[in-house]
C-alpha cells in the first residue's frame, strides 16, 4: 500500500470515529509492541525477576574474591580475681589492652577450600598479683600466620552453589524473554481487536447512513402515495436499529481501549487510536523448517534441560546426606612480643598447626537412600517432561500450519463473499427505489453486506495472527526470512533503556 493510499485511510478512519482531539495519539502494531515491552506490568515485573537474579549471581560472584576485613578495638579494660588451682591462691588480675586483627581470605573454587592471611597486632599493660607479691607486663605483641582450610571426601558446595545461581540467572532470562513474547502476542491480540472494533464501527456508520437514505426514499414514496405508510414505519426502525448498533460499538470500543491501555501501562484518561495495514501476502512456510526452527530455539526447552541439570544436582547434594567426609587444616605463622615496637620479632616464634578431621557416620535408618530415591524420581520426571515439551511444540507447529493454510482459504471466501454481498446490495437498492422491495428485504441484504465486510476484516486479522503464532513458536520471521532469536536475547540493552 503506497504513501498516498495510507493517507487517504487513515483520514477516513479520523472522519469516521468522530471522536478525535488535539490530544489523541495514533498508535501502530510496531509502537504498541514497543511500549508494552517497556511498561506493561508484566514485563515490568519479569524485568525486576531477572535484575535480581543478575544481581544475586553478581553477589555469588563477588564472595569468590579476597575478602578483606580489620577488627579494632581500641581499648579493653578488665579487673578481676580468680582462683589458681595449681598455687591454690587467688589470683588479682587488671589488664589494659588494645589490638587490631586484619585478615584477607581468598576462596578456592576449584577445590572448596580457602586459604586465608592473618595479622593481629596488640598493646597489652597488665599486672597481676600471685604468692604475696604483683608482676606486671607492659609490651606490643603480633601473630601472623596463613592458613589453609581443605574438605576432604565430599562435593565441591561452593561451585555447585556457583552454578546453581548460574542456572537460576539463565532460567530468569529465559523467562524473561518468553513473557515477552507473550506480551508481544497479547498486545498484537489487543490491538487487532481494537482495529476490528474501529473498523465495525466505521461500517456500522456507514450502514447507519445507508438505513437514513433509505428511510427518506420511503419517505418521500408514503408522501407521495406510492406505498403504504407500514413501509416508512419499519424503515424507520430499521434507522433507529442502526443508530443503537453504533452506540453500542462506541461503548465497545472505549471499553477495548480501556483494557488495551491497561495491558500497556498506559493512563486510562489518555485518547489513543490505533491504525493498521491488513492486508496479506501469503507467506510460505514448510513445515519441516518450521519444526526444525523450533525445536533448536524454543527457550523451553533450554528450560527443561537446566531442570534435568539442576535435578542432577539435588541427586549430589542428597547423596552427601550422613556422608564420610573430612576437613584439613594447616596453618603456620610468627609471633613475636617486646617492650618495644620495633624490637617485636628480635627473637621471633614459629606457630604451626596441622590438623585432620573426620566426620563418620555409623547408622541412618535409611534416610540417606529414601532421600536418594526420591531425588532420582525427580529426576527422571524433568527427563520425561524435556520429551514431552519437545512433542507438544512440534505439535503446535503443526497445528498453526495447518490454520495458516486455512485462513488463507477463508480469506478468498470471504473476499468474495464481500464482493458478492455489495454487488447484491447494489442491485436491491435499485429495486427498492423502484417500488419492486420492500425495506424489510432491503434490510437483509443490508445486514448481510455488513456482516460479510466485518467477516473479511476477521479473517485478514486471524491470518496475521496465526504468522504472529508461528513466528512466535519457531522464533524465526517467514515473512523476512530472518531469526529473531537475537533480538528476543539482547537482555543487556533491556537494562539500558530502563
């Protein structure tokens, strides 16, 4: 359809509703989709799903990085008296001290361990009495020391945790993007409605007017003597039908506006119209390419095998239940103490710890197998539901080529059906300004031409829907011949127009 012919419509559709203003906005299928992918309330919330998930992982992420951290505490005070067991005396101790403890620990993901450096330095001026007498020490002291923590004999947690969150963020994307197609499909629905509403409306009017001229013929016939006044009578209400059939499109049709603008977050008060091109140019679609688009890039599927990983995963964990497992740890360092600061490691201590410790388990009563069992059936249920997945998205392939060559069908059927009820309303107009029909004849042929216009507009409108459908099952345009599977992706700039 040429510039020209898109101009004259679209005048014609704004002379036709009789309800514009300065303020209304004309929205096409193109900006509605755009829109709705930006403020329709379920994208919005499927866009907050997925920024946290991204969010989480980022967190995930971070925890795997050196972790440093410095303890203070600037002054500790105590005064006390105890009993020593040993001399069998009391014991009158005060103690004056400060210290700062820095640590930095680096996670090991490859093994589960985590190897750590830390440095405690203190100022210490204590004084005690002990066998009737009193001592006191006053000095700086520091222990430094690295230290490696190793699990033995059991699973890695903390990538398994790694990739559990990895799969949660890929899983979150996913729905993502399938709730926007959903909304790209319900605001294609919305707005087809919408067209077809406007469109009952202009030829309800046009009817509307057809029913005025044909009241004043029958009119002018009774004024004249021609017929009988019965004929003017029922002409008239055929007039005011008519008139009650655009009023109730009318309401109809802000009503439709009312949930369309919901749909796309936008204010209820705002005068929206939208304009379309229906018209249809088959598009050849095989139906083995068709299967083959989808089964490749259905998000689905790709859903249903993280299920099975992650199910794998419920399998490992279920499997350490009362497990034999085990932890090493070794540590060695310096210490160092004197009067002076910077005389503390003149005659410096060497610290080493080792350390192996295992944890046995000896009787379950059958906790660990029941739980194994339960996780394989889990298990064995996302494999199955992976198989069933990919049946049923063939089968609505299917399905949608099947309608597709159909409506294409019905469109030449209704085409003609158009052309045939025109001309047949045509010719019963003649005869009814000649006397030889009656109004109420007259008004078949006239509901019949509004229903067969109203018919095509319907069957143009389900064919873009059914290459909508299609285009929305295999991810994949027939009608430009390119995938769209990277634009349905492209979550980041998502991110961006925010």
């Amino acid at each position: 359809m040429n510039t020209c012919v898109k101009g004259m419509l679209l005048l014609m559709m704004l002379l036709a509703l009789g309800h514009q203003s300065d303020a209304q906005r004309l929205m096409t299928l193109e900006q509605s989709v755009q829109e709705a992918l930006q403020n329709s309330p379920e994208i919005v919330r499927a866009r907050l799903g997925l920024e946290r998930s991204r969010e989480l992982l980022g967190a995930q992420r971070a925890s795997l990085k050196s972790q440093f951290r410095l303890n203070v505490t600037p002054l500790e005070y105590s005064k006390n008296r105890s009993y020593n067991e040993a001399l069998q005396e009391w014991i009158d101790t005060e103690t004056t001290s400060s210290s700062g403890d820095l640590s930095v620990a680096q996670p090991i993901l490859w093994t589960d361990g985590t190897i750590s450096l830390n440095n405690k330095f203190q100022w210490l001026d204590s004084e005690s009495s002990l066998g009737g007498g009193s001592g006191a020490e006053t000095g700086f002291n520091n222990s430094l020391n690295l230290r490696l923590d190793q699990p033995i004999f059991t699973y890695n947690k903390r990538k398994l945790e790694l990739k559990e969150i990895e799969f949660d963020y890929e899983n979150a994307q996913l729905n993502y993007a399938i709730q926007a197609l959903n909304v790209e499909k319900q605001v294609t629905q919305y707005f087809y409605d919408l067209y077809q509403k406007q469109m009952e409306l202009i030829t309800s009017r046009e009817e509307w007017e057809n029913r005025k001229k044909s009241f004043e013929i029958i009119k002018n016939k009774v004024d004249a003597g021609l017929t009988a006044k019965e004929e003017m009578m029922q002409a008239e209400l055929d007039m005011m039908s008519s008139q009650s059939t655009v009023q109730n499109n009318e309401v109809q049709l802000e009503n439709i506006k009312d949930n369309f603008k919901q749909m796309m977050g936008l204010p209820i008060e705002e005068e929206i119209m939208v304009i379309a091109e229906v018209s249809v140019l088959p598009v050849d679609v095989d139906l083995k390419e068709a299967s083959d688009y989808a089964l490749t890039n259905r998000m689905e599927i790709r859903q249903r095998q993280i299920n099975i990983e992650t199910g794998q995963f419920d399998i490992i964990k279920t499997n350490a239940t009362n497990e034999f497992k085990g932890n090493v740890a070794l540590s060695v360092g310096l210490f160092g103490n004197d009067e002076k600061f910077p005389d503390i490691y003149n005659n410096p201590n060497n610290n080493q710890d080792v350390s192996l410790s295992l944890e046995v388990p000896l009787w379950d009563w059958g906790e660990k197998k029941a739980r194994l069992k339960a996780a394989q059936a889990a298990l064995k249920t996302q494999e199955y539901n992976l198989g069933d997945e990919k049946k049923n998205i063939i089968m609505g392939i299917r399905q949608v080529h099947r309608n597709l060559n159909n409506t294409l069908i019905q469109i030449d059927i209704a085409r003609k059906n158009e052309e045939n009820a025109h001309l047949t309303y045509e010719i019963n107009l003649e005869k009814y300004k000649n006397g030889d029909l009656t109004s109420m004849d007259l008004n078949l042929f006239q509901n019949q031409l509004t229903e067969k216009k109203n018919a095509l507009t319907g069957a143009l409108i389900s064919y873009k829907m059914e290459l909508l459908n299609m285009k929305l099952q295999t991810l994949y345009d027939f009608e430009n011949k390119v995938s769209i599977l990277p634009e349905v992706m492209n979550y980041e700039s998502m991110f961006d127009n925010k």
